[in-house]
C-alpha cells in the first residue's frame, strides 16, 4: 500500500515533468502541492494535471493525501 507522502511525491514529479516540458524549471525540491494556491497559474497548472493524472491511473486524489499529511 502507498502511503500519503508517496501519493504526494508521485504527483509532486509528475507535475515537475509537465513543467518542464512547457519550458520551466524550477529549484530542486519544490513543492507544487504547497503552491498550488500560489499566484503563478502554470504552477497550478502542472499541480492539477498530475493530480488528475494521479486519480485516473490509480483512483487516488492527491489533495486527499496532502490533507492527510498536514494533519
């Protein structure tokens, strides 16, 4: 079973792929999930995709485990 922090990180990567291949980067180790209510709309972006990635391949809403985490 996949814990919170992994469902998290899966779609933490996959939001930095789709970044990056609109032409961005970003610092190592950023967090789209607590930027997601950033002001940047590209970031917000990338964080949606891949957590809608997330729930159709694995039935799993990433929001969900990023509440469970800041719990």
């Amino acid at each position: 079973m996949r814990t919170d922090q992994k469902i998290v990180d899966e779609t933490n990567q996959m939001a930095r792929i789709i970044y990056f291949n609109r032409g961005y980067v970003l610092p190592k180790g950023f967090k789209f999930y607590e930027h997601a209510v950033s002001r940047h709309p590209h970031e917000v972006q990338a964080w949606n995709t891949a957590r809608e990635i997330q729930l159709m391949l694995t039935n799993t809403d990433a929001d969900d485990a990023v509440d469970n985490l800041e719990e």
